[in-house]
C-alpha cells in the first residue's frame, strides 16, 4: 500500500475553530525560555516566538489537540483544556 503524502493526511483532518484560543501562554516565562521547545515540537506549527515583539504567538485555529506541548514545555507555562464543545479538530476516516 502506498505511503500517503502529508497533503492526502491533512485532508482526513476537520478544523471548526473556536472564537476563543483553548490554549494560553504565561508570556513572562516565554520571555525567558531558552528553548522555546513548543515552536519546534508542535506537528501543526500552533507556535510562533516573534523575536522583535518578545511575545509568543499561538495559531490555536490549527492545533491537532495531540497535547505534546503542554507536556514539553519545560516551565509548564502553557494553559491547555480542549476546544468547547463541538469546535476543534475532528479526524475523519480516510
Ligand atoms: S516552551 Fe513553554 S515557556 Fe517556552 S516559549 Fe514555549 S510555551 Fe513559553
Ligand atoms: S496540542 Fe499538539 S497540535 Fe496542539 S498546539 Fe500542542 S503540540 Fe501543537
């Protein structure tokens, strides 16, 4: 069976994005985190450290809800619940 391209994956993924983020940042400790491991290890790239604005940005509408950030994060700054009610991610069968 053929390997799928990431396109073909992406397209088994359903986004309904909330008006609000379901994840929050503690922006202080961003400011001082030497890793900023959550913009590397995000399979969605939800998280952008804009450099010049010292502020980490979060792109909530793309989150695959996988939870690997919140664990990552060495300083437990991010504030993470799942999407409300019938908003987020839906993964359809291909
Ligand atoms: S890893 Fe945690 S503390 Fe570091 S930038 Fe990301 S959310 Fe902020
Ligand atoms: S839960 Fe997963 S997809 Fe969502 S922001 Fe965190 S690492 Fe990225």
């Amino acid at each position: 069976m053929k390997n799928k391209t990431l396109e073909e994956k992406l397209y088994t993924l359903k986004f309904k994005p909330d008006i609000y983020s379901h994840l929050k940042a503690n922006q202080e400790f961003c400011k001082n985190c030497e890793s900023k491991v959550c913009t590397t290890i995000c399979p969605a790239n939800v998280y952008d450290w804009l450099d010049a604005e010292q502020k980490l940005v979060i792109n909530y509408e793309n989150c695959l809800e996988c939870g690997a950030c919140r664990i990552a994060c060495p300083h437990s700054a991010i504030e993470w619940r799942y999407p409300k009610g019938t908003c987020g991610v839906t993964f359809k069968k291909s």
